[in-house]
C-alpha cells in the first residue's frame, strides 16, 4: 500500500513527525516496531471513526475503525487480535497499554456531546477484555456537519503513539494522553 502523502494530513504532531511515523488508512489496522528512524504510529481523518491502540516502548498496534456496521467491527478486531497474538511475546510483555479512542457526536443541542455509535465501542472493548487487555480511554469529538461545532486546529481528527527517545506518549488530537 502507498503511503499516505504529507499534504493529506492536518498539521500537527502527525504531520511534523511524518518522516519517522507509520501512518494508518481509515479502515485498516497496522504493527509499526520503533527502531531506527521509525519511532512513531497514527492515523487521521477521524469522523465517527475509533482507534484501537497496544503500545510500548518497542512497537505499536493501531487500527482505525470505521464505522461500517457490527460486522465490520468485529472482522477489525480479529485482525487486532491476530496481530496481538502475533507480536505479544515479542513487543507487548508486562508493558503494554491498551487504549481506545471513540468520537462523542455533537447532539445538536449547546455543548452536548455523546457515543456517536456505543455498540462499537462495546464491540472493541468487549474483544480487548477477551484478550486479557484492560483500555484506558479517550474522545475526540465531531459534528455531522463539520462547520458547526467542530473547529479547525492543529492536530485535528488524529492519534499518533510516539516512542522517541525510549518514552512513550499517546496523542488524541495532540493532546498528551498517556505517558510511560
């Protein structure tokens, strides 16, 4: 797959750290290992979408689910479970964090936000409980229109895991969410 050209993403974390990042499509699901100059993970473009997130300091797991229906979901997540099985001894022992990132929707009333889509997020967190993973959680949020109630600023619609310099930090929407 070719990857994502810089000028798609939104200027921010992701986008400043594109020359040593894995960027992840909507829809897909990718393993990134941190060494040399690769020492970062994200995705972008996030509406209604969630992330679905194990890292440590050695290599990530990062999907973006769109939200294509129940059985979309859970086909993602047992490729998440796939790749999990696959790098857990080597990249996810007693260090491994786990994190789920949903979109609150704009309810169309003031400030109000909710679960833009809760049997997704139940979905994922019901299959990473299954693999013995306990997420920690974030939002973002999103408006079905995008003028109203969803400003532009840098960072907007992504999440990157960043492993530079053997810290790893967890972004949503550039703001530090998780550090270890």
């Amino acid at each position: 797959m070719e990857p994502v050209p810089r000028q798609y993403l939104p200027h921010g974390l992701l986008f400043d750290a594109y020359n040593r990042a894995l960027v992840v499509r909507m829809d897909d699901i990718q393993f990134q290992q941190f060494s040399g100059q690769t020492t970062a993970i994200g995705t972008y473009a996030l509406r209604a979408c969630s992330v679905v997130i194990v890292a440590s300091k050695v290599g990530a797991i990062v999907a973006h689910v769109a939200p294509l229906g129940d059985d979309a979901t859970m086909r993602m997540m047992d490729e998440f479970k796939n790749l999990y099985q696959t790098y857990r001894l080597s990249h996810f022992g007693a260090e491994r964090h786990p994190w789920v990132v949903t979109g609150l929707m704009h309810t169309g009333t003031g400030d109000l936000y909710a679960d833009g889509l809760p049997d997704m997020t139940t979905i994922i967190n019901e299959r990473l409980m299954a693999m013995g993973l306990q997420p920690s959680s974030s939002n973002y949020k999103f408006s079905v229109r995008i003028a109203e109630h969803s400003p532009q600023f840098p960072g907007k619609g992504t999440v990157m895991v960043d492993a530079a310099n053997q810290q790893l930090k967890i972004y949503v929407e550039d703001q530090l969410v998780h550090i270890s």
